[in-house]
C-alpha cells in the first residue's frame, strides 16, 4: 500500500499493511534531520523515514502586491528570533481600530479571484501516491491577528456582530477557494482541514455557547460541502477540547488532531473508549516533554502507549500531538520514527474493528 492508500483505509475503517503515520515539525527540524540523514528536502526526508505525509495542493496566488510581510488578510507580520526557534509574529493588526459591522465589511477582504487554479490537477498527478490535503479556514485565528488577540477574545462578548461578519467573509473566501480547487482536482482530494484552537493547556478558549453561536452551523457548512465531494474531514484544535468533540462529530468531523493528552479532558484511554468508533485520532506522541526532554527509550515507550490506547483497533495515524521543535534530539526523533516503522503492522493496530 502506499500512503494514500493508507490513509483512506483507516479512515473508511478497513484493514491496511501498517499504521500510517506523519510528521509535524518546525522547518528548523526539518533542516536538521535532513543534514542528519543527508536528505535534500523535505519529501525526499519523509520517503527516508518511511512517513505517510500528505501533500498539499493550492492555487498559485495572482492577486494585487501585497505589502512587505502582509499576507492577504492585510496582516503584517516580523520573523522572530527566540533562539530556538523563529516565528512570525503579528506587528499590525488591519482591524486594531474597528468600532461597528460596518469597518468589517470596508475592509478589502480578498477575493478567491487572486488565485490562479490551473496547476491543481498537474500537482496531483505529482504526488498521486500520498494523501491528498486542500482548503483550509481557521476563522478565530485569523480574525485575531486581523483585530488583535484581546480585542477578538473581548468582541466575542461585546461586539458579537462584528466578530461574526468578519467570520462570514472569512468563510466565504474559503469556502470559495475550496470549491474552485474541488473543480480542479476532479475527486482525487483525500483531506481538508477546517481548523480552530478551542483549547488551552488548561481548559476551553471558548465556551460551547459561544463555539455554537460563531463557529458551529459555518463549519458545518464547509464541512457538509466537503464530504458530498468525497473528501474527509480532519479537525486540528489544540489544548484541552474535549467540551467539543461531541460537537465536532455532530456536524462531521472525521479526524481529530493533535490529541495533546497532557491537557485535562484528553487523555488518551478515554478519547479511545468514548469516540474511537466515531473518530480516527490523528497524533498522540507528546512534543511537550517527552520528544524534547525525554530519553531515546521515554520515546519508545510513548510511542508504544499511543498504539496500546489510540491505535488499539485501527483508526489512528501516528504523528507528534504539534510541531516538532527545534531543541527536540535528533535521535528522539529517529527513535519514534524507528519504534513505529517496528510495531506498526501489528495487527493489533492495523484492523479496524473497536
């Protein structure tokens, strides 16, 4: 089999020759596994490690020069060093200053007309043997560097017609975006990632209420679009968001990430008892002690507890639960990269009955 293939067999719940698996890693690490194993890129790396990582399709951006570091919400943005990494970090929020529904819609919000589409079907063809991932829409994320992180949390309570204005344009570029790429791609798109934080490390950004209220029927309604075209629904949200997943399930969700079980509510038997018929889990490896801090044999055995809980009956994709950071071991990485490649056609796994 190759990924593709797996991938779809254990989201479908059929059999597969091993567990799939993937990589999420800052371009630092990636940068450094490939000097470790003498890889030139990216894709030539996961063939090495034997890693089922999707490849991501999307249309060629056409649209009026931005700004220096302004991507298309008008958000401006700076490369921060912090010595163990670089990020961007927002230094100009488009929205700061807006008072009424009326600045959120004289915002020049863009257009899915930017993009040029004709280069989707041939990037496929490229890449026909691993999963297949388009459209994306993380409205809460976005809206935040738009407006600024305390204003989006406050509006929620006291500008809620703003919030959710800024939500339906957001949605609408994306949905359209995402249809444009459907019509190219002519049924051969694998995943979509509809995605939002609604955990911290500690508890729920946002209450159920409010999830309901802003995200709930729009993602729904991305969503629905997506699975009459035959594409699977994975859901990324950090942090604690369990309150959610019942939710998420409702209006369709099919894969949960990154699975974070250090988080209150995320443990990883329980996720496996109450959804495990309902959802494949998607990541499990904890990046947040264990890979960075950990020995080569804490890794082993995290490794091997994700399969005993997750993947215990099939319906799990092995990955880290985020980004690999850069003062990860090398050798941590290896050694969850090699534990999995040893234990991953166990059948244990590899069968989907729960």
């Amino acid at each position: 089999m190759n990924g593709q293939q797996r991938w779809r067999s254990v989201i479908e719940r059929k059999s597969v020759d091993r567990v799939p698996c993937d990589i999420w890693a800052t371009p630092e690490v990636i940068e450094k596994l490939c000097r470790r194993l003498r890889c030139h890129g990216y894709w030539p790396l996961v063939d090495k490690l034997g890693i089922d990582a999707p490849y991501t399709v999307e249309p060629r951006y056409v649209g009026p020069e931005p700004r220096e570091n302004t991507n298309i919400w008008g958000v401006t943005s700076r490369r921060i060093d912090y010595g163990s990494g670089a990020y961007d970090e927002t230094v100009f929020s488009p929205l700061a200053g807006a008072k009424t529904v009326a600045d959120i819609d004289a915002h020049h919000w863009p257009s899915a007309d930017w993009y040029d589409y004709s280069r989707i079907a041939g990037d496929i063809e490229a890449h026909a043997h691993r999963p297949i991932r388009a459209g994306y829409v993380e409205p809460f994320m976005i809206y935040a560097a738009m407006r600024g992180m305390e204003n989006a949390m406050m509006d929620t309570i006291e500008h809620p017609a703003m919030i959710e204005r800024a939500f339906d344009h957001i949605f609408a570029f994306a949905t359209e975006q995402f249809i444009r790429i459907l019509e190219q791609a002519k049924g051969r798109v694998d995943i979509t990632v509809p995605s939002e934080d609604l955990g911290s490390q500690t508890g729920p950004l946002f209450s159920l209420e409010t999830f309901r209220r802003l995200h709930k029927e729009r993602f729904r309604k991305y969503i629905e679009l997506a699975r009459q075209a035959g594409v699977f629904v994975f859901f990324h949200t950090d942090g604690a968001a369990h309150n959610f997943i019942p939710e998420l399930i409702e209006i369709g969700v099919q894969i949960l990430n990154p699975i974070q079980w250090r988080c209150p509510g995320m443990e990883r038997e329980a996720l496996k008892r109450d959804f495990g018929e309902r959802l494949v889990f998607h990541g499990g490896v904890d990046n947040q002690q264990v890979l960075p801090f950990g020995s080569v044999e804490n890794v082993r055995a995290e490794v091997i507890k994700c399969f005993e809980t997750l993947g215990l009956g099939g319906g799990y994709i092995c990955a880290p639960c985020h980004n690999i950071q850069p003062n990860t071991p090398v050798e941590n990485i290896l050694a969850m990269y090699e534990t999995i490649r040893e234990i991953s056609a166990d059948k244990r796994y590899t069968h989907s009955a729960v």
